[in-house]
C-alpha cells in the first residue's frame, strides 16, 4: 500500500471525514485529498500531524511492514555502533524523534540514510551520556 493509502485505511478507521482530518491538522480538504490519492506527497511533518490526529505511529503511514523496514533501520543502526540498549530503551520522550528518524529513514536515498544512522549514532551517544549522568543506565 501506498503512503496515501495507508492514510485513507487509517482515517477510515478512526471514522472521520477527509475535512474533518485537514481541520485536525490545518491543511485545506484538498491537500488530504491529493495525500490520499498519492497525487502529492506530505511533507515528514505533516505525516506526523496526520499520524497523531488518526492516533496512529508514524510507521504505520510510511510502510507496508512496519516492522520489517524498522528492523532494517535497527540493523543499521547496531552494525553502525548504536547500541541496542538504546534502541531497546529508548523514552517516550525519544519517540518523537524516532518516529521522524524513521520517517526519514525511510524516504532517503542511499547517502541520506548513511546520514541519518549517523546522525542517529549521535543522539544515542548523548542520550546515553545524559542517562548515566543522571544515574539512570536503562533496562539491561
């Protein structure tokens, strides 16, 4: 399924109106239209708009398998030195950024997502050190 379709399956589902989903997230009826018809393609930030008014993960727009493409970024990751207690651990703070990581990572083309693990090594890197800074090392 498309990105727009995946919008549509899950508007249905929450049982609202295509002008009820641009009202949520401020975008005129049209755009959600032309979103669901995969005529233009939304923006990472309104994907994410789209994703929290349905009460949907963002992956759950982006991909067929959620799951699977996740785990190609997690292997990524681990075989680029994020760790997987990171991974594994992350907060709720850190969803939203992953859930943009992810979203990011899985329009890229093949040097976008080189920067993307890279930069994700970053954030697991200082999350880290601010957790055990604060004395919290995470579940094991």
């Amino acid at each position: 399924m498309s990105i727009g379709s995946n919008i549509k399956a899950a508007r249905k589902a929450k049982g609202i109106t295509q002008k009820e989903l641009s009202k949520k997230i401020n975008k005129t009826f049209s755009s959600v239209q032309k979103y669901e018809l995969d005529i233009i393609q939304p923006p990472v930030d309104v994907i994410r708009d789209i994703a929290g008014a349905l009460e949907v993960k963002v992956s759950d727009l982006l991909y067929d398998s959620p799951a699977t493409s996740f785990s190609e970024m997690n292997k990524r990751l681990l075989e680029n030195g994020v760790t997987k207690n990171w991974i594994i651990n992350h907060s709720e703070e850190d969803q939203a950024n992953m859930d943009l990581i992810e979203a990011n990572y899985c329009i890229a083309d093949k040097k976008g997502k080189q920067d993307i693990v890279e930069y994700s090594q970053m954030v697991a890197d200082r999350t880290l050190k601010q957790r055990k800074q604060n004395g919290d090392p995470g579940k094991e």
